[in-house]
C-alpha cells in the first residue's frame, strides 16, 4: 500500500473462526486511497479450510478496473527457506470482479490478497 494513501474506514460482516474456546473474525480488511485516486483493499482470510466469498461495498468511489495478487500456500504452516525459498511467492489473483459499484471476491483458505482498483 502506499504511504502517503489515506485510510478508508471500511466494516465488513464476516463469519467467525472457532478453534477450541477462541473465536476470531475470519476475513480481515484494510483500505485506502492514495494521491492518484487508487484505491487499494488489502483482504486476509484466516480460514485454514473454507473459501469465503466477500462483496466489498465502494460507495460513492468510482472505479473502472481491478489488479489482485495473492500469498498463499498448500499448508497453513507453509513456510519460505533458504532450500525452498519459493515455496510461498506472491501470483497475479483472477478471482475477484467489479459488479456494479462493488469489489467481489472469493477469497481461498489461508490467503492474504491485495488489490488496486482504478
């Protein structure tokens, strides 16, 4: 994200992850808009097992295209190496769209996506 970008104050409805006694959101979300009037939502779904598809409302934004890129890897605990230091790598992500004025997006389990949407 960029550094001189303004925080956009976003809340999202999100399902929870249970584990034993602990319960977490299992979506978590940041944006921002920087001084080009890119927009840029960072999303994580924390879910080690489910898909979770999430609509990300953008008001009165407007905007025309989007770029994603995920992290993700097989395991949750995957890890990068210095013998497999690609074993997790940063990859162009198709699975979001803009349908009307709103940013979809089917997160996979275990993921971090970025996004930019101009």
């Amino acid at each position: 994200m960029n550094q001189d970008a303004k925080l956009l104050p976003v809340k999202i409805c999100t399902p929870f992850y249970h584990q034993g006694s602990d319960c977490i959101p299992v979506v978590n979300i940041s944006a921002s808009i920087d001084s080009n009037n890119k927009i840029h939502i960072a999303l994580v779904n924390l879910d080690p097992k489910n898909k979770i598809a999430i609509t990300v409302s953008m008001g009165n934004l407007s905007w025309k295209s989007v770029h994603g890129q995920i992290l993700t890897g097989e395991k949750f605990t995957d890890i990068n190496t210095f013998q497999k230091p690609d074993k997790i790598i940063i990859q162009h992500f198709s699975g979001s769209k803009k349908q009307g004025n709103d940013l979809k997006v089917d997160m996979p389990p275990k993921s971090l996506a970025m996004f930019e949407l101009n």
